[in-house]
C-alpha cells in the first residue's frame, strides 16, 4: 500500500471528520489493488467508539471486504502471544494493595488514618500504572534528591516501597494489564524485527501520550508497510513553533507541554522527522474553515505570543467569514447554559443535522439531557451512567451502609422507598404500608426503629390485613445487622447480594428485576467480580466494606438500551477526539473544565516526575487543547460557557480568553465585528431559551392572607403558650386548628433546642420527684445522674448527651442556690400540672405548668424553666402572656387537683447559658386586666369579620414559621395590606 520509505507519519487536520478521512485515504492507496487486499490491512485505533464509527461507514457502502479494526488496549489481553501470562485483574491487584497499605497505617498508625487505606491504595495502584506505562523501575525513585524533601518523602516512601514487589520478576509471572501491555509491545517489536509483517498496519487516532502507546507507534511507523495517522494535525504552525515544540526537555520550558500539538512534537522528534515530513493522509481532505483553523493555530501558540499575534495576525483575511460558523453563548448560570444548548441541539435535531456536546463537565450534560427531556430527545451519552448511580447500585449501596451501623428512621425509609425494594408481586401493598409506617415512626419520634418497633407498630391495628406478615419478614431481615463487625470481604459480599435479593424479591418473591436491564447486568457482573476477587481482599470493617464497594461500582457504567437519538450526541472529549459532526458544541469552557483541574499527587512533585521521566500534569492541558482544537475547528460551533455557578463568577477558559482577546485585537481585520457577531448569535439563543421558560400565562404574586372563616369553625380552645402565637401569627392557629394543619415531625429526629428544652424539663421534673435538699454537697451530682438517666432514655444522641450533660453542669451550681431561696420560701405541690379554664364566652383556655410551689403562707408561686432566653418585661407586657394567663388560672382553681389560691408571684428559671430567675409580678390588677385584655382578643376572634392575619407582629422578620409556606410569604411582605378573604362558606 505504501511506496514511500519509512519512518511514514500522516495528518488530518483539524475540524476534519476523522474516521471518513480515514477511509477515504485508504481508498485513495487501495483503489487500483485486488478486493483482497482490505482485509489485509490491519487498523489500531484507541476507543470501541471509533471502531464502531468506522464499522459502519464502511458498511455504508460500497460492498467491500472490511479491513482488521482493533484496539490498541486490546493487546494487553491478545490470547496469541502464549508465552506471556495473563494479566491479573485489576481489582484484585487493588485488593491486595489495600491489605498492604491497612497492614502497614496498622503498624505505623501516624502515616495515614484507617479510613484512607482504599483511596490510597488505589492511588498506588495509578502510579504503579503509569511507571509500568512508561518504563520507569522502582531503583529510580530511590535515587531522587530529595534532601530538601527529607521529612515528606520518608512517609511517602514507606507506601510507595509497597508496590516494588510488583516489579521485576513478579511482574514477568503476574503482570498488571499496564505492564503487560508493555511486555507485549515490547515482544511484538522484537518479533517484528526478525519477521517483519509485510501487510498493511495503521495506528489512528491516537496522539502517543502514553509511553507504551508511543513505542508502539515508533515501531509501527518504520515497519516496511507501517504508518501512524494523526488527529487533528496542525499544518498551518510555521516552523519556529515546531521548532521549539521539538527542543529537547533540558533545552524548552515545562509550558511548551500545554501545546495541543507538542505530543506530536515529541513523537516526531523521537522518530527523526519534522513537522513537514508529515503529508496529508487524504490529499483532497475537505477543512470547513481554512481561514478558521489558522485563527485558532495562532491564538493557541505558546506564550508569549503577543508579538506573534501583531505579526501573523495582520495576514489574516476576512475574519468574519471565519466566524460565521461560531456562536458564543454566555449565560448568567449553568442551568441557564444547558437551556440554551437543549434549545440548539433540539434545533439540529428537526434540521437533521448531527450535533454533539462535547463537554467534561457532567453536571452540565445530565442538565442538558435533562432539558432534552421535555421533548423526548435522549441524546447518545458515551459516558453512560456510573453504576453507583443506577437503581441497582443506589439500592446496593443502601444495604450495604446498613452493615454495623444503628438503623434509623431515614435509613429504614430510604430503603423501603427504593422502587427495588419489594420490587416483586405486592409492591401496591408494600408501598402503603410503608407509608403508614412512616407516618406511626413520625408521630412516635423513632431516632432509631428496630424490629421490636415494628413489630408493634403491626400489632397497633386491629384487622389482620397482612401487615404483621410483612412487619415480621421485614424485622427478620433487619435485626442483627448493626452487630456486623469486622469479617472477611467474602463474607460481606455474600450476605450483602443475599439480604439485597430479599428485600427486592419481597417475602416469598422471586428477584428478578433487581438484576434486570442492561443497568443490572452491569451491577451484577460488578458484583460477581468483587465476590470472585474476594479472596484477595481480608477482613475489613463494615464501612471499610461499603466505601469499597462504593469505589468498585464508581469504575464503570451502564448505557440505556433503547436507541437514543441517532443525529444527537454527549461526548467526553477522549470521543470528540476522533469523531466527527456537522454542529459541535463545547459546554462548560471554563477554567476546571476546559481544561480540568489536574488532580494532586500524594507521591511525587513535579520536579521529581520530571526527574524520573514520569507524565507531568501540563500533560493533560495539553491533549485537553488538542481536544478543543479538534472541535472548535468543525463545520459549525457553539461555545459555551456560564458567566458564574453556585459559588461564584467563573474564570473562562484559557483557549477561549485567547480567542476573544485575539480577534479583539484585530479590529482591521474585522476581528471585532466577528466577536460581537458571535455574541449576538449566543444572546439570541438565551433569549429563545428564556421564552421556553417561561410561563404560558402570568402568575399574579399571592397577597398576604388574613382568611376569615365561619365562626363555628373557629377554634374554642386554646393553651396559652397558643394566645402568644395568637396575638403574633394569628394565620398560624388558623393553620393548625381550622384547617388542621400539622407539620410533621422531621424523619430523623434531630438534637434540636426544642428537643433539649423538652428534654431538660423531664430532667427538673424527675429530680424534684425525689424531693432533695438543695444545700446537700451532693444534690449537684444526684441532678446529674438524674439527667444522664432520662438522657440516655429520650436522647440517642452520644455526643449531645455530653454536650447537654456539660452545659446542665455549668448552670447546676446556679441552679441549685436559687433553689435553696426558692425552697426557703416555700415547696413544689404539682409538677408539670395541667389545667382548663372556662371563660365566660364558652370559650376554654388550657395550660400545662411545669412547676407551682405554695409558700408557708399559703400563696401560689407559678415557675418555667427555660433553656433559651427569657421574654423581657416589654415583651411579657405585649405579647408573651404566658405566665400572668396561668397565674389567672390559678386563682380560679383551674388546674387538675390544686384548689384555688392567691399567686404570690411567677418566674423564668434560666437553664441555658446561665443560671438565674426572672421574676414575673402578678397584682391582681394586672392579672384582671389581662384576663379582661384576654376576653376582648377572644371576642375579636369570634366576629366574622376578623381575619387571621398571616405574620401579624412577628419578633423578627427573618423568624421562620411552620406555614410561610403556605401562606406563600414571600410573595407579599409584612408591610402590604390583607385584602378580605372570606373561607368555607
């Protein structure tokens, strides 16, 4: 096929649709052979992507024999060269790693805590890759200088000495699939130097970023019929940028690696050529914008480039014809972004033209298939979706996070409302149990339900409906689970898979749909080869066990079966690389995208990667250039970028930076006029995006509700920590008692004040229970041990119950000589009492003290306890008319089993941030007026015309109340009027 002597390298510039231009090379140079002569020909490329791209177009016609495609990651594992062994699985070279790595954190426990041994090891596991990959042995990091380095790399050393026993002999008898891959380049080069294969051997699409990659295609390049074909090959470059590019690395800067073009660079250098022993791999190659290219080749040279802009950048002609093709779109927000790129690609979609996103942003490429969604577009994701994502995995991982730890309310409903969970027959009834579950653990305020709970939930209903069935299989699933400890990884896995087949198959079901469809075929076999790997991985803690089991499903993912959309596509930029399409548009260009940030390195420094010959981190900026090269070079493109995210205003990226500042300069050119074409053109399409977004009809902004309902619908009792609420949010007893509204009480219960207030009164009311003498030594410590009881019986909060037990013991001592004066002036006779008072009206008021003593002379003294800040005497004037409304109650003999009695007085006592009271005086006539205040409040509340007005006097405006919600505040604010707003009739 080939004629010319070697070494033969070839380009395809950039914006050309690889996989047709290789094609049509190959019909250029086999034109005049026999038919046979295709199947001899032998084509590497580096993704199954392109391979099935280049199946297809050549199946497209005409009729031809195809030639070999194969993948250059597949010769790792090509069972021909027998005198190899196989590669040993990945995961379990991890596994091993991480006994390893606990192993030695075990015996040195101040390199690194426990929990890190997974990630560490799987970072060992990159690195002893990549020194595979690139031929580097273990000797030379011993070597190093590092005396400036001594104390940190010491540590690091100690877990990097771990992955030196995979060197070396072992790693001729069990190789990693890196070094494999190695040995089999290397044997396969040594075989062609003896035998050299005389048919036809391309490698394509592939820029030699990696060492092993790039020794093959030197080999490739000089065999007798060998050649490599470049993506994305840079013809318009001059010569001193190549030349620079081609410096040997003592002789360029580290910057020059950021070059999209500096891999092949080096690769030409290494083979002897130079950028113009490089021809055109299809001498009539159609580039979409020539004059583009030369604009994007001149705005990515490497800096400094500015002289190199007012040089070449007055030769450039008709920049905007150049831009024509290009849209720039900023948008305010990411969402915002994705709209508007829905909108373009939904565009290309009815135009039949093929589009594709290219992005490595995949928060943005879910939003975009999420907006696509709405008119049934599904986009052909190459990433798929990562299997600890899927519905299988997510239901894995909710089992497996149940192993050794205390079940909870959240746990329990998270599980139960798995749309695999009792995924079988009865799924309708299972469904309605759990909700009435939910609602029981709501109401009951379960922190932690076990088996025990449910099975009295079960029994609370009278008809046998087949809930205590369900309760039972349930509860004998669950228990025992929290008593999981530390086993072998087979042991987890075993009984992981089965309790999760059982909870998905219901009881007496058979699982079958927890392992169905593509997502759990790809979940099971992930599970089937951590359970065949298990061996290699010891004993591990259960969540050891759950954030390994995590990582090994994060290593691969699963693809929607059914067809997406053959015209629409999301690619990563390793796809962009070698695909091609009429419209390309880059989302995310940002800096942390394009490029992406590089991801640090426990190990090594780059002084040290350079030192051993290792991949530098401008690596990976450079192959993401040549990414953005490729796609900002397409027929027609869309850049993309949002102007700030959930944080903060973004940095746009680079490249784009580059290109606005660029044609900026050029206003004689046109370059100025070709932006702000480019940003109308984005600005249009927000603007569209907006339109979709907005509602068909406008929605006029709620007003403040002060609803007015029937007056038998009214409510004719209340308590009187409700005549508070009353006098500042009357919408909220409206709410509550009128439409019965009650919020629920939160899944998991939370240490909230709330809680710990309620909490600190059972603390006063069993210690006083026990009548002790406040001036005992010893009466600090019996309220203490006091609180640790009722603690650990209504707070299943560790770490709560110190801190609460710590702040009762601050104010104790307070506490305790307040009570000394408040038992010299008389003693307790009721203990959080309650009480109901008729007023004449018909209308009842209710209370609940926490605390009425009786003075040696027979008065009434009325206390709360209080673990926040007590009303002040304004507010006690005003609003807070708590302690005067049960002081009037108990004058009238109100409360359950206390006679009528004068009150001395009524107090706050402090226990929150000190000790203390704060006396409430109550002369008689003030509890007259404000029983008289309290009559005239209740007869408003009683005319038909008195509204419940929403946030009527609230302390603060930031207060937060349980229905702002439904009042929609927010929409209307504690300054607008309420118009009338007349309910229920």
């Amino acid at each position: 096929m080939f004629k010319e002597s070697g070494p033969r390298v070839f380009g395809v510039a950039p914006g050309v649709d690889f996989p047709k231009a290789l094609i049509a090379g190959l019909e250029e140079r086999l034109t005049s052979t026999p038919p046979q002569d295709w199947a001899r020909v032998e084509v590497f490329v580096n993704t199954r992507r392109m391979a099935r791209r280049l199946t297809d177009l050549l199946a497209e016609g005409p009729a031809r024999i195809l030639p070999r495609i194969r993948l250059i990651t597949d010769l790792a594992t090509d069972p021909t060269l027998t005198d190899l062994p196989k590669a040993v699985s990945p995961l379990q070279r991890r596994l091993e790693l991480t006994q390893l790595v606990a192993d030695l954190i075990e015996r040195q426990p101040d390199l690194a805590p426990r929990a890190a041994a997974f990630d560490l090891a799987d970072s060992l596991a990159d690195l002893m890759d990549e020194m595979q990959g690139e031929g580097v042995d273990p000797a030379a990091l011993h070597a190093l200088d590092v005396s400036h380095l001594s104390a940190h790399w010491a540590r690091s050393l100690a877990f990097i000495n771990i992955i030196e026993r995979y060197f070396g002999p072992q790693a001729m008898t069990a190789p990693d699939k890196e070094a494999r891959q190695r040995q089999v380049v290397s044997a396969l080069i040594e075989r062609w130097k003896i035998a050299p294969p005389d048919h036809p051997i391309l490698i394509a699409g592939s820029t030699g970023s990696r060492g092993t990659t790039a020794l093959l295609m030197q080999a490739v390049a000089q065999l007798p019929q060998g050649a490599l074909v470049l993506p994305g090959f840079d013809f318009d470059q001059p010569a001193p940028v190549w030349a620079n590019l081609s410096k040997p690395p003592e002789k360029r800067s580290l910057a020059a690696e950021d070059h999209p073009q500096f891999r092949f660079a080096k690769l030409l250098r290494d083979l002897d050529l130079t950028h113009q022993d490089v021809p055109r791999w299809e001498t009539t190659e159609a580039i979409p914008n020539p004059t583009r290219n030369k604009l994007i080749s001149l705005s990515l040279r490497p800096a400094p480039v500015t002289d190199q802009w007012m040089v070449e950048g007055a030769e450039l002609t008709d920049l905007p014809k150049a831009c024509a093709e290009i849209t720039l779109l900023e948008a305010d927000s990411p969402r915002m972004e994705a709209g508007a790129i829905a909108l373009r690609l939904r565009k290309a979609a009815e135009d039949g033209q093929k589009a594709a996103l290219i992005t490595p942003d995949r928060g943005l490429a879910r939003m975009v298939g999420a907006a696509l969604d709405r008119w049934k577009i599904e986009p052909d994701d190459s990433a798929g979706t990562p299997l600890q994502q899927t519905a299988p995995g997510r239901f894995l991982r909710h089992v497996a996070a149940l192993f050794g730890e205390r079940l909870t309310t959240l746990m329990l409903l998270t599980l139960l409302k798995h749309p695999l969970c009792h995924a079988e027959e009865g799924r309708n009834q299972h469904m309605l149990w759990t909700r009435e579950l939910e609602l029981y653990l709501r109401r009951k305020g379960c922190a932690f339900p076990d088996g025990d709970i449910l099975r009295l939930w079960a029994s609370t209903h009278q008809k046998d409906d087949g809930r205590q069935a369900w309760a039972d299989w349930l509860a004998g699933k669950l228990d025992g689970l929290e008593q999981i400890g530390s086993r072998d990884l087979s042991d987890h896995i075993a009984q992981h898979r089965q309790l999760t087949e059982a909870l998905s198959a219901g009881p007496g079901g058979q699982c079958t749909k927890l392992w169905s469809k593509n997502e759990g075929e790809k979940t099971r076999q992930a599970v089937e080869d951590l359970a065949e790997q298990a061996a290699y991985g010891g004993a591990m803690s259960p969540r050891d066990y759950a954030d390994l089991f995590r990582a090994v499903l994060a290593r691969d993912e699963a693809r929607d079966p059914v067809a997406p959309h053959p015209d629409i596509m999301i690619w990563g930029t390793l796809e962009a690389r070698v695909q091609g399409a009429d419209l390309v548009i880059l989302g995310g260009l940002n800096e942390g995208s394009w490029p992406s940030g590089t991801s640090p390195d426990p190990w090594l420094n780059r002084e040290m990667r350079q030192t051993l010959g290792l991949l530098l981190p401008e690596r990976q900026i450079g192959l993401s250039a040549h990414d953005y090269q490729q796609a900002v070079t397409a027929p027609q493109v869309v850049l993309s970028r949002a102007i700030r995210d959930a944080e903060a205003q973004t940095v746009p990226s680079r490249w784009l930076n580059r290109l606005v500042n660029l044609l900026g300069g050029l206003p004689d050119q046109g370059g100025r006029d070709a932006l702000d074409q480019m940003k109308a053109r984005g600005t249009q399409w927000l603007d569209w995006a907006a339109l979709v977004d907005r509602p068909e009809h406008k929605v006029d902004p709620a007003p403040r509700p002060a609803p007015r309902p029937p007056e038998t619908a009214r409510p004719s009792s209340l308590s009187v920590t409700r005549i508070q609420t009353l006098i500042r949010d009357p919408y909220a007893i409206y709410a509550r008692y009128i439409l019965g509204l009650k919020p629920l009480d939160p899944l998991h219960p939370q240490p909230d004040a709330a809680l710990r207030g309620t909490i600190l009164h059972k603390v006063m009311e069993e210690f006083l229970k026990q009548n002790p003498d406040p001036s005992d030594p010893d009466a600090i410590h019996r309220l203490l041990d006091t609180a640790d009881q009722v603690f650990a019986e209504h707070a299943p909060w560790p770490a709560n119950r110190r801190i609460w037990r710590a702040r009762l013991a601050r104010v104790a001592e307070g506490f305790m000589a307040d009570e000394v004066a408040r038992q010299t002036l008389g003693h307790w006779i009721a203990l959080e009492r309650g009480g109901r008072l008729n007023l004449p009206s018909g209308f009842t008021l209710t209370a609940e003290a926490d605390r009425i003593d009786q003075t040696d002379e027979g008065r009434l003294v009325i206390y709360d306890y209080k673990t926040g800040k007590p009303p002040s005497a304004k507010q006690v004037e005003t609003y807070d008319k708590q302690l005067l409304l049960e002081a009037i109650m108990a004058e009238a003999g109100a409360f359950h089993d206390l006679g009528a009695g004068p009150v001395d007085h009524a107090a706050y006592i402090g226990l929150g941030a000190s000790a203390g009271e704060q006396r409430v005086e109550t002369p008689a006539d003030l509890l007259t007026q404000t029983r008289d205040d309290l009559i005239k409040l209740i007869a408003a509340y009683a005319q038909p015309d008195q509204g419940y007005l929403a946030r009527r006097s609230l302390e603060k405006r930031e207060d937060v109340t349980d229905y702002d919600h439904l009042s929609r505040y927010g929409e209307w604010n504690e300054g607008d009027a309420a118009p009338e707003q007349e309910v229920g009739k």
